[in-house]
C-alpha cells in the first residue's frame, strides 16, 4: 500500500483533474488496459507540482525520441525494472513488453538472459548495458562500451542510456513510497524481480558476440 495517501478530488483541482485525465488516457493507450491505480505515481508527484511538471516533461520527451528500436528499449526498460524490485515497473513493464512482441517466454528468461536462446546478441547487449547501468556502484565495463558503439551511434546512446536510468528512477521512487503492482498484468504472465551481480561479476560480463 502506497505510503502517500490518495488525493481528495477537492485536493486536486481542475488544473491537476485535467492532467490525471491526458495521463490516463495515455497510460490506457501504452498499456491496452485501465485499472483503480494506474495512476499512483502520478498522484504522489502530484503533492509537489513542480516536480510533476518537471517529471511529465521528461517523460513526455522520453516516450517520442524513436532512434532506438523500440523493443530493445522496452527490454532495457523491463530488465531494469526487475533489478530495482519495483512491482508497479514490473507490472506496467511486462504489459508494454507484450504490446511490443516480446514473448511470454522472453519474460520468464529475463533473470537468465546471457544463458537463453529467446534473445538475439543485439538484444543480450542492451541487457547487459542495463545491468551494468542498474548497478550500484555504475559499472559499465570500457569492452561493453565499445560493443555498444559499434551498434549504435552517440544520440542512440544517449537514448538508450536515458531510457535505463529513467527507470531506476522511477523504480526507486516507488519503492521507497511503496508504490506497488496496479494490476496491469492481472491474469498474465510477468516478469519477475531479478538480483543485480555484484561489481567484480558485472565487470567480468564479456559483450554479446
């Protein structure tokens, strides 16, 4: 349960009443689906407006740069969102990641990815950036890097590694305001929370051939 407590509709005002509804309905339109707490982490940033602006501004900018294929984005997004244990992530990411045509069984492998024959080695790279991203210290070895760059250009990787850290924002914001699973993948199958390696084994992964 959310440690940050509902919005009165007094409390929110039509300027604020105006947004939850564009935000609603963009939600409904990436996800397929509208549920009682779609909105939760909009209603938190909702007690500090600026920071909710600011927040949309970013997402609003993130959602329409298309350099990068979207699904190795949205598998980026969904690795990082299993490392940070966030369950709204998980949630929300797993119903994008079947919109973009990633399988059932690509979901289930997520925690074993380096290992499976469900993913290509553009799409093993992403993943491995999105570890090495999501880890705490940061750790992005120089090889990885450079595999990188020979896929993608800087302005995709700029993309790329917006898009990751966008979501171990979002993950930790959740969490710490226990913001959980808003019901996106009721009935389907999930993702499911993933350990990041510690440092020494994150700087050991080599690059996807």
């Amino acid at each position: 349960m959310s440690r940050i407590s509902d919005l009165s509709l007094a409390q929110q005002g039509p300027l604020l009443r105006l947004v939850r509804r564009v935000a609603r309905r963009k939600v409904k339109q990436l996800t397929g689906r509208e549920t009682e707490h779609m909105l939760a982490p909009l209603d938190a940033y909702a007690r500090a407006p600026r920071l909710l602006f600011g927040v949309g501004m970013l997402e609003d900018a993130t959602a329409r740069l298309h350099r990068v294929p979207e699904r190795l984005k949205v598998l980026a997004e969904l690795k990082a969102a299993t490392l940070t244990h966030c369950e709204y992530c998980i949630d929300i990411g797993s119903q994008i990641a079947h919109r973009a045509g990633i399988s059932e069984a690509q979901l289930l492998a997520l925690p074993h990815y380096r290992d499976s024959e469900e993913f290509d080695d553009a799409e093993r790279l992403v993943l491995d950036y999105a570890v090495g991203v999501s880890s705490t210290p940061v750790t992005v070895p120089d090889e990885l890097f450079d595999e990188l760059r020979a896929r993608f250009d800087e302005a995709q990787l700029v993309e790329l590694t917006n898009v990751i850290a966008l979501e171990n924002m979002r993950g930790r914001f959740n969490l710490a305001l226990g913001i959980g699973s808003a019901g996106f993948t009721e009935g389907m199958v999930c993702a499911v929370p993933d350990s990041v390696p510690p440092p020494s084994a994150a700087a050991s992964l080599t690059p996807a051939a």
